[in-house]
C-alpha cells in the first residue's frame, strides 16, 4: 500500500464519525434518536437501508460468485424486490398506524408484552452471531493491508477500532447520524467498485464482453437445476428471495428502524421499494466486477495463485493491482460497508434492548430524558459485546462462522412467521405464538444443520432461500392448531385483534 492510500483510509476512518456528529446534531428526545423524529427523506433512508444490508461479505464475496460461476445470483435481488413490495403494502402502514419505534412492537400490540420480549431476544443473539461475524470478516482485508506494510496487528485491535469509530458517531448522533453516513459510506463502494470496473475495461482485450458471455458468466436464469438444494435455481431464488426480503425488512429491527424515520407511511413505501431497485443494480455491479476479475487472470483456480480462501480473490486484487488512491478507495469502501453494518445494528439494538426489553422489566413509564440515556447506555454496552464476540474468532474455516451468517435465515422465518400469525389467524393468543416461535426455530435448526438431501448421488443441504419459507410455515402451522383450543373471538374482541394486526 502506498501513502496515498493509507491518507485515503485514514481520512475516511477519521471524517466518518465527525460527519455523523455534525449530520445527526444534538438529539433532543429518545423519539429522535430512535427514529429521527420521523423527518429524515425518503431517498436518504432507500440509500441507508442498502447500506445497511451491504456487509464487508457482500463486497468481497459477491463478485467471487461470479468468478467461480455467473450471474445467476441476481435471481435472488428479483425476490427480494418482490419481497419489499409485499413489506410497503402489508406490514409498513400498521407500524405507522401504533405510531411505533420497534418492529416487535406490533407483536406486543397484537400478542402481549411477552411474545414482544421473545422476538427482541431473539433479534438480539440473531444480530450478535450475524454482526459480529462480519466484524471478524472486515479485520481480514484490513489485516491484509497491514501485513503488506510490514505491521503485524492482531484481530482485535482491528476489531476495537473499527468498532470504536462505527460508535462514536451511532452514540452521538442517533438514526440521523447512522442514516447519513450509511448513504456517503455506500457512496464510497459503489464509487470504488465502478472505478475497478472501469479499470479492468482498460486492461482487458478487445472483445472481453463478448468472450465472457460465450463462457456463460452472464447467464441470468436458472431453470434446470434442484430447487431443494441449489440456491440459485430460479423458483428456490425467487419465492425463496421474497419471503427473506419480507422478514429482513418487514419483521427485522434492523431494517425496520430505518423505514420508521420517513416523514410517512407513503415514503417508507417508496423507500423500502427502492432500495429493492437500487439492490438489484449494485448486485448487477459486483458479479460484473467478478466477471471481468475470471476474464484478467484468465479463469484461474484461486487455489493456483496461493490464496488459502475464494474470498481473498477480490482483496488481493485491490491490494495488488490497482493504482495508488483507487486502492486505498476501495478498502475504504470495504471498512464502510462493515461500518455501516455495525453502527445500524448498535442502534437497533440499543432501541430494541431499551424499547422491547428494558421498559417491560422495570415496568414502570420511565421519562423520556432516562429513556434516551439508557438508549445510549446501551449502545456502549452493545458495542463492547461486538468487540468481544467478533475477537474470539482466529479463522473463517470456523464452524460458528457459518452458523452466524445462516442463523439470521431460519430466526428470519420464525419472526415473519409470528407476523403472519397475527394478522392471519384471528383467534391465536400469545401463548400459541410464542409456543410455535420456539418450536419453529428448533426445527428449523434440525433442517439446517441436521437434515440432507440425496442429490445426483451426493448429499446436500437445504437451499438457504427455502430456510425462511420453513419457518413461515411451521409457525402458521403449529399457531393455528394451537389456537383451535380456544374459543373463537368474539365481535368486540374480534374488532380489537383487527385494529392491532
């Protein structure tokens, strides 16, 4: 890495946390640091929400994809479009109309205070696993770098400073301060991957598109393959897509927060379908980037130019073959995308801890000065949490890390599944609710990590899109069979479950 570079890194980590303060201001109230009292625009939150969703794995592992196959993975980004449409229509206006700051709240308005503390706790340990592993997997790339100047660091000093600037601004700033810089942050990958797209166009022969397409890197669908185990075939990736978009963005505090700050139900609308849009054209950016990377080292195995892992495909690239500046451009852009990760879900979970959990256990209306200091409080204390979980790891090849980034998916369908409950059937109370919860995330880790299917004489596992629809079902399933013992509702009661479903 060259001076330049490292000035570019340094005055990203270093501008990012005084832009967040001077973006977020002073907040006022815990209305405003939850939810920015809801004023922040529409296309503010569309730009923070992709951020948001965009983790260090998605940079460097997207293009990867690419490289070993093709472009079959934006079958996925089309489900997910689908998906937030369904989010927009059906759950955004009743979150609007309890006028609401957690996503788990609409399950306390329907169920009770209990089923809204089982789904916080389990968003909790979900973002926990998810989070802190794409802590880890951000300390790699950086580590990388070091390592290239001669500077042996450890992992958890990587982690602390990362996390350490990702706070700063989160504590001070609140949503304001996430949202604004999530949507610069996201400026800078996009802005770096672009520039390596146009960098690899200037390196390539003449007829590299071409060339590229006659391999099949540009297939987009996939109608051939097992729809139980291959992720990318087309049913697998589009139904399977959607109802994860629907639980990532209708059900998950992460997302949900963010959508809360729009002026209005009509611009959280437009907000979470765009982000769908803006989605499917950044994945569209990175599987070209991964294409155009088979097409410069001329398709070689990873395996044959000494990398231990496929992801350190893209990684060494930047680090090997781009110029100075647009180098130190790019792993800016990677520290932001975990940045912008890790500050979205210590807010989310200082809201949730605060909101879902704390406020019930003291049981008491606390004023708003105390709930807002306990917001903060936990903020700190979150990221604490992240530092250490994310500083345990010494390798990617660890079991747990797998199990981190799937756990989101079968939880995933537990929580929609509890959201679907609700609205659906009529007479379920809160014990059916969360009964079915537990008992669909146990057999949704039975299916994930239990259970294989005999395929072309190999066996695989369930295709991870199908994880969520399995929670969906097993939840609406054993909800409603659970309900049956009780009476059905009647006319007044049945009018209450309708205004909070």
């Amino acid at each position: 890495m060259r001076a330049l570079d490292l000035a570019i890194i340094a005055i990203f980590l270093v501008g990012s946390p005084l832009l967040g303060i001077w973006l977020g201001g002073k907040q006022k109230s815990s209305a405003d640091y939850f939810v920015g009292n809801r004023r922040v625009s529409w296309w503010l939150v569309t730009f923070s929400v992709v951020a948001t969703e965009t983790s260090t794995l998605t940079v460097i592992s997207v293009p990867t994809v690419a490289y070993l196959g093709n472009v079959t993975y934006l079958q996925l980004a089309i489900g997910y479009l689908i998906g937030r449409v369904l989010v927009a229509f059906v759950l955004l206006p009743r979150y609007y109309s309890g006028n609401l700051v957690s996503a788990y709240g609409l399950l306390g308005q329907r169920f009770g205070k209990g089923m809204q503390g089982t789904a916080s706790v389990t968003f909790l340990l979900t973002r926990l696993l998810a989070d802190g592993v794409r802590l880890f997997a951000t300390a790699i790339p950086a580590k990388m770098v070091l390592a290239a100047l001669g500077l042996d660091v450890p992992y958890w000093m990587i982690i602390a400073a990362i996390a350490l600037v990702a706070v700063i601004y989160t504590y001070l700033g609140g949503i304001k301060a996430v949202i604004w810089v999530d949507a610069i942050q996201m400026g800078i990958y996009i802005l770096g991957a672009v520039a390596a797209v146009f960098f690899l166009a200037g390196k390539l022969p003449d007829g590299w598109f071409g060339s590229l397409a006659d391999e099949g890197k540009f297939q987009f669908f996939d109608f051939t393959s097992n729809i139980v185990t291959n992720q990318y075939a087309f049913i697998t990736a589009v139904v399977g897509g959607a109802l994860f978009a629907m639980a990532s963005h209708g059900a998950d505090q992460l997302m949900v927060q963010r959508l809360l700050a729009c002026k209005n139900v009509r611009d959280s609308q437009k907000a979470v379908i765009a982000s769908g849009v803006v989605v499917f054209l950044q994945f569209a950016l990175f599987l070209l980037v991964g294409a155009m990377l088979w097409a410069f080292y001329d398709g070689a195995a990873p395996e044959s130019m000494g990398l231990s892992n496929n992801d350190e495909l893209f990684p060494m690239f930047i680090v090997e073959q781009l110029p100075t500046g647009l180098s130190g451009l790019l792993i800016a852009g990677i520290l932001a995308a975990a940045m912008s990760t890790i500050s979205s879900s210590l807010n989310s979970l200082s809201t949730s801890t605060v909101s879902d959990i704390y406020q019930r256990v003291t049981k008491k209306e606390l004023p708003d000065e105390v709930v807002l200091k306990q917001a903060k409080l936990w903020t700190l204390i979150w990221a604490g949490v992240f530092v250490v979980f994310a500083s345990m790891f010494t390798s990617t090849d660890q079991p747990v890390v797998e199990v981190g980034l799937s756990i989101a998916s079968y939880t995933y369908g537990a929580l929609l599944g509890s959201f679907a409950l609700g609205i659906l059937v009529k007479r379920a109370q809160q014990s059916d609710a969360i009964i079915a919860f537990l008992c669909t995330i146990v057999v949704s880790a039975v299916m994930v990590l239990g259970v294989t299917f005999t395929v072309d004489g190999e066996d695989k596992s369930l295709a991870f899109p199908w994880y969520v629809p399995l929670g969906v079902v097993t939840t609406l399933v054993l909800g409603g069979l659970l309900s049956l013992r009780h009476r059905a509702p009647g006319p007044d009661e049945l009018e209450r479950v309708k205004e909070t479903a």
